[in-house]
C-alpha cells in the first residue's frame, strides 16, 4: 500500500513541474552568407545562410521586396536557390526568414542586390524619399543605385517621367540626384530610363501617394453671443488649409437663419428664446473637411450692445451693417462693398474703419455709395472714430452726402478718397454747445463733389474747430466752405474754426467758383443780403497757410463776413505762405474787388457789413507767393 501510493505522489509531482515548465519564446538567428550590399546578381542565385535557435531550427525562407518567393529550405546546411530568369532587371531587397520549432520567427539583416540578366543592358533603379507627402513636399529622387556591366555610373544618363504618362519630363542627363514636386493630389507613378555607352536602355518604375491637408478650423467666434429675438449675431470662422487651398464654408443652424457664406456671415436668430447652435463645415477642394459648432442665446429681453475691443474682417454689405451695429471696435474691409440706402451706417463712440489705403486712399477697398439716404450721409460719426484708407465714390446724386460729423468731437477721416457727392464729400456740424467740437482731416484726395448749388469736399457749421492738412483737392464747387448759421436765440454761440495746412489745390476743370470759401450767416449764399443782427458773422479764426494753388484764373479764398474777433486778439483770418501760382490776385471780398496782396489797407465795404472796419484788423496776409 505504501509502494503504491509513493508511486502516486512521484507521478503527480512530475505532472505539476512539466506544466510549470516555462514555454520556449527566443527567437532564432540567421545570418546571409553568400550576398554582400549591391551585389550583382544573374540566372541562378544561391543564397547560403547560417541559422540556429536554442531548441532546433525548423526551415528558413527567402524573401524579396517583403513578399515571400515560395523558396525555402529546412536542412542544414541552409541554402536558397533563387531563379533570377523570370525576374525583372532591377534591384531587390533580399531577406531570409527563420522559423524554430516553437513557431518563433526571425529575419536576417536585408541586403540589396542588383539583378542584371541582360549584359548589354544597364539596370535601372532608384530610391524617391519621402514615398508620401503632400502638395507641399518637395520629393527626392536618387538613381545613382542604376548600374552597368561595363560602364561606371558617372557613364550612364537618366531620364524622368514624374507621371508615367508616356512623355518625358527631362532630357537625358548625367546628373542621378533631382528633386520633384506634385501640385495636384494623387497616386503617381515616376518611371525612369537609365541608358549606357553603347545606347542601350532599361527602365523602372517606383509609386508615390501625394496626399491632401484637410482644412483646420481654429476657431468659431459668434459676437454678440447673445441678443434678443430676432437680433444679428456676427459668425466669424477662422480656418486654414495646409494647401492653401481656396475654402468654402456651409453653415447649419437649428433655428433662425444665415445670411452669407463665407467665413463671416450675420445669424439672424429667431423669434423664441433658447440655446441655439450652428454646425459650421468648411471644405477644400478635394473635399478635405472639418467641422465645428457655435451656440447663441436668445434671450426674453432686448440685448444692450456695447462697444467691444474686438477686430473683424468685413467682406460684403450685411458684414459691414451687423459689424457696425454690433459696434466692433476695429473693422478691417477685405472687399469692395456696395452701400444700401435703407439706412446711415452709424459709427458708435471709438469705432475705427479701415479700408487700408495709403496717401489719398490709394490701394483702399471701395465703398460704392449711389444714391442718396434721406436721413443724412452715408457715413455718421461717432465720438472719436475714425475712418481710414477707403475710396468712398458716390454717383454724383443731388443732395447726396459721404460722411457726416453731427456735433462729435475728434473725429478723423485720413488716407481716403471721397468723390461723387452732390450735396458734400465731409460735413460737420450740430454743435450748439458752448465748447467746441474738433475733427481732423488729413491725406485724403477729395474730389469731383459739384452739384450746384452745394458740391462741397469739405463744409463746415457752427461751433466746430476742423484741422485739414496735407489733402489734395479737385474739381469741388467749393474744396473748402464754412459758414455760422446762427440762430438769434443762439446765446452760447462761438463761431467756425478751421486751418488749411500743407494742402494741395489741383486746378478746377469743370468750375471757376472759390476754392476757400468763407461765408458770413447770409440768407441766399451771396455777398448782398444778410441778416443784420450778427453785422454777417464769418467764422471765429481761420488760418489758410503753406498750400500750393495749381489752378489758373480761380479765386483761392473768397471772404463773405466778418470775424468774430480781430487778429489782434487770437480771431480772424491768416492767409500766409501759401503758393497761389500765376494768379497774384486771388483774395476776394463781398464787394468782388480782387485785392493784390500787398494791400493792406483795403476796406469791406458791403453795407450790411461792419462800416469803416479796416481790412488788416481782420485779416493777415504775409509771404504769400
């Protein structure tokens, strides 16, 4: 009994320690023998190789370009007869792969080889790097792998075909190493010819994929992010593509509507409130794609907007509306925009447009304003805004005005052309408090304003204090006129104030009338009638100084009234070292009397004026030439 079950216990102890046994995993190991790299290889190939393994080795086979030839061999010692005749002339990579009992796998080191059955022929071949890339990548191309029975490489020409299709690309040459670079996506096939000494020729060919970047898209930004039903959101999507491919953009919202449809456009939301959102796809031109959401709030009450710090790039007419009524600080114009005439584009408090223009507005996008808003100009003003570098071109419509300053302080229009309005280029006024309202007016080209009788560049009214330099004016009924409509129940009343500085006058080609025209608070625009309370008020001070006057035959400054105050006290007009041209005579008061400069003691002498007041205590004129 004690014999039987020491027998047991022997036989269950070697069962647990054979299935504890660990199971073999090294690999084998097998070295090529017979091929060393860039041998040349022909008709019948015996590849020797050495392989071992800790257990025992099971076969080992021969592979090329990594697909397997069907040849192998599984007693040593190890060699693989490969049958070059049915293959092409061209290199290979050879590989031998090893199996051990235990089914674990291994592979020799690869050796390239090249396989020349034809002795007459070079072999043909080449390595391209990257095998992938996209319209961008520049792809390399390197045939000095290409060899000859006779000839050195420096010997042999090649030719390239970069698309297979028949026609070469290149002429033969003795230079192995180029480069190439695809500008369309697609799987292209590269063909090359090698050619020796005694003209013979092979050829091979290796693929590439060229590959599309899709397009990105960086960010969504929906300004305000939430309105009031049926409010305007402005959607600006920011995207770009790797290939510089031209985009285009879809928006799906699920509720409200979209208007444009480009990488800004206005979402009109809709009529209850709630979360919304919008499924923004934009898409290259191979149909390269990405998508991203926004969300707007529609909210039970009204959203107050306000001014914002933030930039945005306008396209169309809708964008330059909602951008201005949400009241972007910056607005920078991409295109050249239609206006409508619905309504005034109403810049808040600090709005700044710009057109990017240089001096007089050349280069600056365009604002094609035809028509006429019955509600004023095309352009308000806010306190302190700005438009730069815009070409602002009416269609000479009566009664058409560009931009106007309606009692705002510091207001600058610079770098613009503005042409083709009947009534005026730039206006300001408004103003009846007791301070004055400032505006800067500078490199602009202001020109062809003419419909009589206003055809104003620049008009300025009541208590407003202007600054115009270094502009160029053209072919306006008046470049600059400026009048104090006063009221007899104005008390607080101060008088217009301008200076006209470092100006270009251009010569007039449709008219003669006043370049500088400064009336008094006349009642028909004359020099006869006026009202005799204010003895023709004209202005508080005026400064024209270092201008230079082009035309011929033109009266420069055309004076109709009477400062507020005299020279000697900080008022009237000083008209000095300006270029006047041909025409030395070019000052004209009320009477018509065309005042040489060196007279300075002429009189106004228009009775409803101030009787017996000598010109010099109103006016200053000195080196003018």
């Amino acid at each position: 009994m004690k014999y039987i079950i020491l027998v047991i216990t022997t036989f269950v102890l070697s069962i647990l320690f054979l299935s504890c046994e660990k199971p073999d995993e090294e690999a084998p190991t097998v070295t090529i023998l017979s091929l060393q790299e860039n041998d040349v290889v022909f008709e019948i190939v015996i590849i020797s190789c050495v392989a071992t393994d800790n257990e025992a080795v099971e076969k080992v086979e021969l592979w090329l370009d990594g697909e397997y030839s069907g040849i192998s061999d599984n007693t040593e010692p190890y060699k693989l007869e490969w049958n070059t005749t049915n293959y092409e002339n061209v290199s290979y990579i050879v590989t031998v792969r090893v199996y051990d009992v235990n089914n674990n796998i291994s592979d020799s080191n690869p050796i390239r080889v090249i396989l020349s059955n034809n002795f007459n022929e070079p072999v043909a071949d080449f390595i391209v790097s990257p095998e992938s890339g996209d319209r961008n990548t520049m792809f390399n191309f390197d045939a000095s792998q290409c060899i000859d029975s006779e000839d050195a490489i420096e010997e042999l020409l090649v030719r390239w075909d970069w698309t297979n299709d028949g026609s070469w690309d290149t002429d033969y040459s003795s230079t192995k190493i180029t480069t190439h670079q695809y500008s369309l996506n697609g799987v292209y096939t590269i063909k090359l010819e090698v050619k020796n000494t005694g003209e013979k020729t092979n050829f091979t060919t290796r693929s590439i994929s060229v590959l599309n970047n899709e397009p990105i898209i960086s960010s969504v930004m929906i300004i305000p992010n939430s309105v009031s039903p049926s409010g305007v959101a402005t959607v600006t999507v920011s995207a770009t593509d790797g290939d510089n491919d031209a985009l285009t953009y879809s928006y799906v919202p699920n509720g409200g509507t979209i208007t444009g449809t480009d990488s800004f456009v206005n979402w009109i939301a809709p009529t209850n409130a709630g979360l919304y959102s919008v499924m923004i796809t934009v898409t290259d031109n191979y149909g390269g794609q990405d998508t991203r959401s926004g969300n707007l709030t529609v909210t039970d009450s009204p959203a107050v907007p306000t001014t914002t710090t933030s930039t945005i790039l306008v396209k169309t007419e809708p964008d330059l509306r909602a951008a201005v009524q949400v009241e972007y600080a910056y607005i920078i114009i991409e295109n050249n925009i239609t206006l409508t005439t619905s309504s005034n584009y109403k810049l808040a408090e600090g709005v700044i447009i710009n057109g990017n223009g240089r001096n007089y507005g050349d280069g600056g996008k365009i604002f094609y304003a035809n028509g006429i808003i019955s509600s004023g100009a095309f352009f308000e003003m806010g306190k302190n805004s700005e438009i730069w570098g815009i070409r602002l071109i009416g269609d000479n419509s009566s009664d058409s005005k560009g931009i106007n300053v309606y009692n705002k302080n510091n207001v600058k229009i610079k770098n613009c052309e503005i042409v083709g309005f009947g009534n005026y280029a730039i206006g300001f006024g408004g103003n009846t408090s007791s301070t004055y309202k400032k505006g800067y007016i500078s490199s602009n080209y202001i020109h062809d304003n003419q419909q009589s009788p206003y055809g104003y560049g620049i008009v300025i009214n009541r208590n407003s204090e202007v600054y115009i330099n270094n502009n160029k004016f053209k072919n306006n009924r008046h470049h600059v006129t400026s009048r104090d409509l006063k009221n007899s129940s104005d008390i607080d009343y101060l008088g217009v104030r301008y200076e006209a500085s470092y100006n270009t006058i251009l010569a007039n080609t449709d008219n003669e009338d006043a370049h500088f025209d400064v009336h008094g608070n006349d009642s028909y625009g004359a020099c006869g009638i006026r009202f005799l309370w204010d003895n023709g008020q004209a202005g508080s001070w005026i400064k024209i100084h270092h201008n230079q006057f082009l035309g011929n035959n033109e009266v420069h400054v055309l004076i109709r009234g009477v400062p507020v105050s005299t020279v000697s006290s900080g008022g009237g007009y000083r008209i000095y070292n300006n270029n006047f041209g041909p025409n030395k005579y070019r000052i004209m008061t009320c009477d018509n009397f065309l005042l040489p400069l060196t007279n300075v003691a002429a009189f106004f002498t228009d009775p409803n004026l101030v009787n017996g007041d000598n010109f010099n205590t109103y006016v200053t004129m000195d080196e003018n030439y």
